[in-house]
C-alpha cells in the first residue's frame, strides 16, 4: 500500500486513539535499514530517539 497514505492514516489514527485514552506517548520501531518507513515518521512529526538503544534476548528453544 505504499504510496496510497495508508501509513500515515495509521499512524494518524493511533495516535489520535491514545490520546482518547489517556497515553502519555506512542512508539514505534523499524528497521535501521527501512529508510521509506523512517522518511515517512519523520515527515509526520515523529522523533527518532538519540538516547537509547533496544536489545533483544532471544530464549533458545
């Protein structure tokens, strides 16, 4: 659905249903690689965060 506005018509309604609830925020992630997808934050007010890192531990089955 790229191109379309689908995202941004997300993106618009999740942050419009956590503020009818009460959040104090929303986020999100993406790959570091997913250049469309940050272009596409950044354009609509979204802010990358600078201050942390995210670490995943993958439990071995």
């Amino acid at each position: 659905m790229r191109r379309k506005g689908v995202a941004k018509k997300l993106m618009s309604a999740a942050t419009e249903f956590a503020k009818s609830v009460g959040a104090v925020r929303v986020s999100l992630s993406t790959a570091t690689s997913n250049e469309i997808a940050q272009a596409v934050y950044q354009s609509t007010g979204w802010k990358r965060d600078e201050q942390f890192y995210v670490y995943h531990f993958a439990i071995p089955s």
